[in-house]
C-alpha cells in the first residue's frame, strides 16, 4: 500500500495541471509527502477494475455521474 487517501482532480489542460501542483507545491506537509501522478483522458479511460467479494458499505454505495463542461 502506497497511500492512505486518494484524491482526484480533473484538470483542462496541462497549464491547469501545473497551477495545481504548485499549489500542492505550497502548501505541502511538513512530515509526509505527497505523490502526484497525471494521467490524460485517454489513460484514464483504459482503467480497469478488478472486484473481489463486496463488503456491507461497498454494496449500498450510490452511483454519482461525473460530467465534464
């Protein structure tokens, strides 16, 4: 296990992209690091997911669309 939270940020365009990580950049922790990764749409869109056996919260979790403007 590599990280202890996931957080997402969907980005138009690589300047948007550097405006955030130096935001990151500036209000990075004291102790700890953080790792960012980009990826574009299209890496994105060949995620796959792989499920095992569903826990109690995983099976009452809602559906949310994400769109895009």
């Amino acid at each position: 296990m590599v990280q202890f939270s996931v957080y997402c940020r969907v980005c138009n365009g690589y300047d948007d992209v550097e405006k955030h990580k130096a935001r990151i950049r500036q209000y990075k922790p004291d102790n700890g690091s953080v790792r960012l990764l980009v990826i574009t749409e299209k890496q994105y869109e060949k995620m796959e997911l792989i499920i095992g056996n569903l826990v109690k919260e995983e099976k009452y979790a809602g559906f949310e669309q994400l769109s895009i403007f």
